[in-house]
C-alpha cells in the first residue's frame, strides 16, 4: 500500500501548478538567485532552468524536478509578491525586443531591478567565474537614480573574486550617456539600470560620475589601482554637451579637438586636466591625486571612431542599453577598455603586474614604494642592437639607406609560405583550412622573458631557458630527418615543409639572430647549436601568465555563451562552430575584441612611430614606456610560429600529409573531403598526440574555410603566382588582393 501513495504522491506532483514564465524568471531575480544556484540546487544544468524561463520558447520540468520547482517557486511568491499592475514608464527610447518592463506599485518606492547572472565557465583560474552581465530588461527609477529594488544582487566584478562588491563600484565599470526624446540625459549602465544624470556640463558630468554614479572598477591584482569609470557618449550627449558629432579632417589627423574649443576651456575653468593626448576619441580627464584618492574619468566617443569596426565590428551603432553590455561584458572579463583593444592589451600586462607595491613598515610605520617582483619596473630599458626596428636611435649611426640583414637584425614574424602543390593534391578535391584559436596568446602561455636590461656575451653555451637574442647558424638543420620523439626520428620531404625558423619558410644560409625559443627548436629537432654572440636576460619571469590566463578565460566564457563548450567533440564541435556568431551577435562583438586585445597588446611592445614629427635616429614617445619591450614581442612570436611548426611535422610523420599553404596561425591542407576531419588522424576520437586538436581553448584548432582544389589551382594561375599563398583566402574563397611575395 505504501508504494501506491508513493506513486500517487509522484504522479501528482508530476503536475504541479507553475507560474508563467516571466514569473518564474521574477521571483528568481526577486530573491537574487543566480540560474547557477537553482540549477545547482535541482541538480540540473543551466540552460535548463534558462529555458523553464524562456518566454519565446519555454520547456517545461518532468519529475521530480517538478515538484522541487514548484516548491521553489512557491515560497519565492509567499516572499515577493506580483507588484500591483502601474503604467510602464518611458524612457523616450525604445527597449529591445526581449525588455519587459518593471515598476513599482502605487504605494511603493520606485525601483529598478538589475539582472547580473553569474555564468560559471570551464576554466579555473577565478577570472572565469565572473559573470558576463546580461542586458537586464528595466526603466530608469522615477525617484532617485541609484534606487534599487531590495534583494535584487550584482554579481562579482571582475578582479574582485572573493566575492566583496565594493559599494563605490556597484553600478558597474561603465555607463553610455544618452537624451531621450524628451531631453531628459540618461546614463546607461551594464545590467540593465539606466541613471538620470542631471550634469549639464561636461565639467559637471566629471563630478557627477565621481561623486555620485558610483562606477569604477576594482584593482585586478594587490598593488594595482581601481580602474577609472568610463563614460560612452552618444552622438545626442554629445550635442547636448556641445561636443562635435564628427570630427573634422583636421581634427581626427590630429586625434582631438583644439585646445581652444569652448569644452576644453569649460573644463580647465573647472581645474580638470586633459592628458597629452588631448580631447580625442579616448579622453581621460583628471585632477593631481591627493594621496591615495584619485578624481580620473575616461570618455569613449564611437562616433569618432574610439570603436575601431574591425575589432568592434557595429557596437559603435548600437542602442546605449546594448552598446553597455557588450562593453560591461568585455569590461568584466578583461578589464574597462582604456583605449582600443591594444592600448588595453597593454594596459592588462601592467594592471596585472604593477611597476611598484608598497614595501613593508620601516622603523617608523611608514610604508614606501618599491619594485614589485615579476613587473618591468618604473623605467623603460634599451633593447639590444639587434632587436631595435629601423629608425631607433641606436642604430643612428649606420648608413644612410643601409639595409639590416638577418646577421644584424633580429626577424622574428608570423608565417606567410605557400608552395605549389603536387600532382598527387591535385587529383584531391578539397583545400581545407585550420586556424588555431587566440594562437599568440598561446605561445604567451608559460613562456619567459626577459624582465631587465640584456647582457651582451660572446660565444655563449646556449641555454633554453635563458631568454634572449642568439646570433647563430642554423642553416645546417635539415628537414628531411628530424627528431618527434625521445629517441625516434623520422624522413620527410623537406621540400614540402617550410623552415621553422624564417617567416618565409627558406632556409637560412647563414648566421642569424633568432630568439630563444627558434634556437631551442633546433636542439629539440636534433641538431647541435653553437652562438656566436648572444644578449640574453638574467632577470627574468613568465610576465605575461597571468595576461594570457585572463584573456584565454575571456575567450572561453564568452564562447561557452555562445554555444562553443570547452569539453566538446570534434564532431559536435564543429557543428557548435557553425554559425555561432547569430546566436548572439553582441557577444561575437565581444569574442572578436578579446581577440584583438591579444594581438594588439603583444604589437604595443614594439609600437612603432606615429608621425609627432619623428625623423629616423629620434626616440618616439613609445620608447619612454617600460612595456616597449620588441625582444618580448620577438620571443612570443618565435614561439607561436615553433608550436605551429613542431604540429606540422607530427602530422607529417604520422601521415605523410604536407600543408600547403601557411599565413600566421591558419594552415591549408589538400584533403578528399571538405571537414578538418577528413584528414587530421583521430583515432577512438583521441587526436594525435602533439599534433592537431579540434576544440576552442587556445592552442587548439578551428574550422577556418574549404574551398575546391580547382578553385586554388584558377586563382594561382590566373595571377600567374604558382605560390599564392591560398591561406589567406580559404575563408570564403574571395580574392580581393594578390601579393606575389616580391
């Protein structure tokens, strides 16, 4: 008889009344509740509880998770009641799509909810435990600007992962400045809440933002600073601050508008300042700290191009509640931009390991600074003579017009080689393309660098742990035997592989500088090495982990978000692949500038000059940064291109398959069938061991394009260059420019 009521009791808590969908998503946002939580509580996944909440599209629980819901459910409402139903309140622009609009009642004080849901991702490391903040649906307050609904929880800031909100932060990074129709400024914060701003002044707006906005951001490492609010100005902000919509062609050469125009001059009548480089598209204005009190506010203006569209595709065209969760998003992940994606590149290598830290208390209490170990230091230092680019003034001494060869000049670059294929590829039908995933950042994994200045020895042993630039003679390295193992060597057809240590794929003919990673790649291959000369660094570190740590969770989260699991199969891997950018394209605004964040940040150690009137011989501003470090840059390529090598050759032992064309990280294979399947070897769905892997994390390799060998073969011999290099085209098959490599 028990085991009847038992099914009795099952069968009707199978049928559990629930709320609508919109209700359940309220009561759990009432409460504060994370979809993570509920999930984790019912013992189900996250996207599960998502779609018990979808109003477009709602699944309905089974079971016991029925009931465990309804319970939940049930005791949130006795918690939180529906409000009253009251006239929704207007902002003057239109909501998105999904918004649902939320007020309080008659009797009750206005309030507007925001919505942080923390997203838990794969990796370990605690940035990838941030939350990416989904674009809450909420009106402004009709009270005051900061009101919030009670219960209604932010989630953990980026940087911050023991779980602390600090109250100076807790409207988030950043907020967009917008006019609605009826003239009222607003400032669009991530989660969803929208500020009155009653600044009516760009002077006024400064202090409004600090005083009162409460946006910022917390110090991503122990000696660190806050990160400064930013503030996006629309093109109706900046008419009503008086500010151009565009700029003039001379304005934008320049980067600012003119010291005299009547904003700059309101704000130094205020006592703010502007940095050297003015009022552009990335202002910072400030006042001199007072102690350990700083009074900074950043300003981003898309409509003068602060949003580069090759990096940030249209936000800069998007509505100001979307436009502050793509950059809320990027903000919490990786940090609130400080400029473009690579002057923020830069700026994560320093935000992660500050220049100084305070020391301990000396004999009177008192705390002073000194150098923080494992940083750059305060100061720049000078690169050696071969790592210097043309035009430095260490080299203002040679000839004029005088052509550095790779005797005197350190070349270390990403690959572009092609070949012609053979009669064999032809008889295939397909050229498929692999491109491996944030592939720079990768060969930042792990790797050290110098910290100081170099130290110049002659006929130094080589040592592949010492970082450092080695003049040396590879050219006796033959391809065609080579070392993939403990004891195990393998032939191959050097004729189809290209050198592992030119950017052309030739062989050296000589003496070289290449830097430590190149050179250690040539004992890895086998072969014996003796420097000439070397400058190498004794103090040293693996600086950029923690960089490549964030950006690599960055990618990771924010890809997981779009449907793209770290733990997937090849198969269902690809599939997940295929049109991942629809699903959400606000979020693949923010994949692609975590990617240019990457390359942008690792460029910034070899900034080059940008005009300011610089002649050959002259230091430019660049050189005065401690990050200007080009043998950091040398040392992180040298080893992506090693990593891209050492997997090629696997592959080539293994299966006798060569590429035919390389451009950076993105490698063509021809193939009898158009998958990356159809030619790298997996076995029980493991792959080779040391060579390709389909999957997202770094490192690992995508689906980059297929097109018909005919197709390859027409292009080359239409531009007469048996050589193209098809990598550069495999995307979508478009040529649109032919460098015939001269």
């Amino acid at each position: 008889m028990a085991q009847l009521f038992d099914a009795v009791d099952a069968l009707v808590a199978s049928r559990s009344p629930l709320p609508p969908a919109e209700e359940r998503k309220r009561l759990r946002q009432a409460h504060g509740l994370t979809l993570d939580e509920v999930a984790a509580a019912l013992k189900v996944r996250r996207a599960t509880v998502s779609g018990w909440e979808s109003v477009k599209k709602t699944t309905e629980p089974r079971g016991p998770e029925r009931e465990a819901y309804a319970r939940l459910l049930k005791k949130l409402a006795e918690l939180y009641p529906a409000p009253d139903p009251a006239p929704p309140t207007f902002t003057g622009r239109p909501a998105p799509a999904e918004a649902r609009t939320l007020s309080a009642g008659p009797t009750s004080e206005a309030a507007a909810m925001t919505e942080h849901e923390n997203t838990q991702t794969a990796p370990a490391s605690a940035a990838a435990e941030q939350a990416a903040p989904r674009l809450a649906r909420t009106t402004r307050s009709t009270s005051t600007s900061t009101s919030r609904r009670a219960g209604a929880r932010k989630a953990v800031p980026a940087g911050n992962p023991a779980g602390g909100t600090d109250p100076s932060f807790e409207n988030g990074p950043l907020a967009v400045v917008d006019v609605d129709a009826d003239g009222q400024v607003l400032a669009y914060c991530v989660g969803g809440l929208v500020q009155d701003v009653p600044a009516k002044s760009i002077p006024a707006l400064v202090e409004w933002t600090l005083k009162e906005a409460k946006l910022g951001q917390p110090k991503l490492s122990g000696p660190g600073k806050d990160a400064d609010p930013l503030l996006v100005l629309t093109e109706a902000a900046l008419e009503r601050y008086g500010l151009p919509v565009v700029l003039t062609d001379e304005e934008r050469l320049a980067g600012r508008i003119p010291e005299g125009h009547k904003v700059v001059k309101q704000l130094a009548r205020a006592q703010w300042k502007l940095t050297k480089r003015g009022f552009g598209p990335w202002a910072r204005i400030y006042r001199s700290a007072t102690g350990s009190e700083r009074a900074c506010v950043q300003l981003c203006i898309p409509s003068w191009h602060a949003l580069d569209a090759r990096h940030w595709g249209e936000a800069g065209q998007l509505p100001p509640a979307e436009l502050a969760r793509v950059l809320g998003v990027y903000a919490s992940r990786v940090m609130t931009p400080r400029g473009s994606t690579a002057v923020t590149g830069l700026e994560l290598m320093t935000a992660l390991h500050p220049p100084t830290r305070a020391s301990e208390p000396d004999v009177t209490g008192k705390r002073h600074s000194e150098h923080n170990p494992g940083s750059l230091g305060k100061g720049p230092v000078d690169c050696a003579p071969c790592e210097a680019p043309d035009g430095h003034p260490l080299l203002k001494d040679l000839p004029r017009f005088h052509v550095r060869g790779p005797g005197e000049k350190l070349f270390e670059e990403a690959y572009d080689w092609a070949r012609p294929m053979t009669d064999a590829e032809c008889t295939l039908r397909h050229l498929v393309g692999i491109d491996v995933n944030m592939a720079f950042a990768a060969g930042a994994n792990g790797l050290v660098v110098g910290l100081g200045a170099p130290t110049h020895v002659k006929a130094p042993v080589f040592d592949p742990k010492l970082p450092g630039s080695w003049l040396v003679d590879l050219s006796h390295v033959d391809l065609s035997r080579v070392k993939v193992g403990k004891d195990k060597w393998a032939d191959l057809d050097a004729s189809l592989l290209p050198s592992p240590f030119t950017p052309k794929g030739e062989r050296p003919e000589g003496p070289a500088w290449y830097a430590t990673p190149t050179v250690a790649y040539a004992v890895e291959l086998g072969y014996d090495v003796a420097p000439i000369e070397a400058y190498v660094r004794f103090e040293n570190g693996r600086y950029l982990d923690g960089w490549y740590n964030r950006l690599r969770d960055a990618f990771l989260a924010t890809m997981a978000d779009l449907g793209v699991d770290a733990d997937l199969s090849p198969a269902d891997f690809l599939t997940a692949m295929d049109g991942y950018k629809s699903r959400d394209p606000e979020l693949a605004i923010v994949v692609s500038a975590i990617k240019a964040t990457v390359k942008g940040g690792l460029g910034k150690l070899r900034e080059r000059p940008r005009g300011e009137g610089w002649r050959p011989g002259e230091p430019w501003r660049a050189l005065s940064r401690p990050t200007w470090r080009p043998d950091i840059r040398a040392a992180v390529i040298s080893r992506t291109r090693i990593n891209l090598h050492r997997k090629i050759v696997k592959h080539a032992a293994f299966t006798g398959h060569y590429p035919v064309a390389i451009l950076s990280d993105c490698v063509v294979y021809a193939a009898n069938g158009p998958s990356p399947l159809d030619f790298l070897p997996y076995r029980d769905g493991k792959p080779l061991p040391g060579g390709f892997k389909l999957g997202i994390n770094p490192g690992l390799v995508k689906h980059e394009g297929t097109q018909e060998v005919l197709w390859g073969e027409e292009v080359r011999e239409r531009f007469n260059a048996p050589e193209l290099n098809l990598a550069r085209y495999i995307k979508d098959g478009t040529v649109t420019d032919v460098d015939n490599g001269e």
